[in-house]
C-alpha cells in the first residue's frame, strides 16, 4: 500500500465543487485583534476539511448559497464574496488508507482498520 496521496488545488474562484462534497479547503482571512489593541490581528491562510454545499442554513436560520461549512457549523464562502473569511482553493479529500471509499461506518470499521494496517495487526 502506497501511503502518499497527490493533492490537485482548485482555485474557488474558479470552479467550486459539487454539493455535499467533502473537501480540503485553503482558507485564508485575519484573526481577531488582541483585547484593547488597535492594531489587526495576523492574517492567515489554512488548510481544514469542510463540505461544500449550494443551499445551507446556519443555526441562526441564515440560508447561504454556495458554501462551505465545517464540523463546528462555521460557514466560509469562496473567496471575493463577502465573508470574513474565505475559501481561496479546494481539493477533494483523499480515500481511506488501504481502500477506495472516503468513510466506513459500523461493524465495517474495524475490518477496514485491520486491512489498511495489514492481517497482522489487531484493533
């Protein structure tokens, strides 16, 4: 099994991805200033995983469109649009070491865990 993976960057502004595709997302924006400074806090740029979607409401009921969202329900839109943060690039996720599939649920976790680390191992 060949661990290494190629990573192929889209430029969101681009193309975005199809809708509930589970993507690596380079997002780049400014974090918040230091309580009682003036100045800006650092302006980043990261890699996360988040989904892309065309329709998502926020927990306040905000309906956005063309979106991307993370596990913690933060929303990103691609990059130009107006967000305080934006997504920049996307990639699509790798699969699974050892398999084809991007998630395994239930009683076929643990086999699928036990051929990725090979008939040797014990989980």
């Amino acid at each position: 099994m060949n661990p290494n993976t190629v990573v192929t960057w889209v430029d969101a502004r681009e193309r975005l991805p199809k809708p509930g595709m589970p993507v690596a997302a380079a997002i780049t924006g400014r974090y918040p200033a230091e309580p009682g400074t003036t100045p800006p806090g650092e302006e980043f740029w990261l890699v996360m995983p988040m989904v892309f979607t065309d329709r998502h409401f926020a927990d306040d009921g905000t309906e956005h469109r063309d979106c991307f969202f993370d596990s913690d329900g933060v929303v990103r839109l691609p990059y130009g649009m107006d967000s305080e943060e934006t997504v920049t690039h996307w990639a699509a996720l790798p699969t699974l070491p050892g398999g084809t599939t991007h998630h395994v649920l239930g009683e076929d976790v643990r086999p699928a865990l036990r051929n990725a680390w090979g008939a040797g191992s014990v989980v």
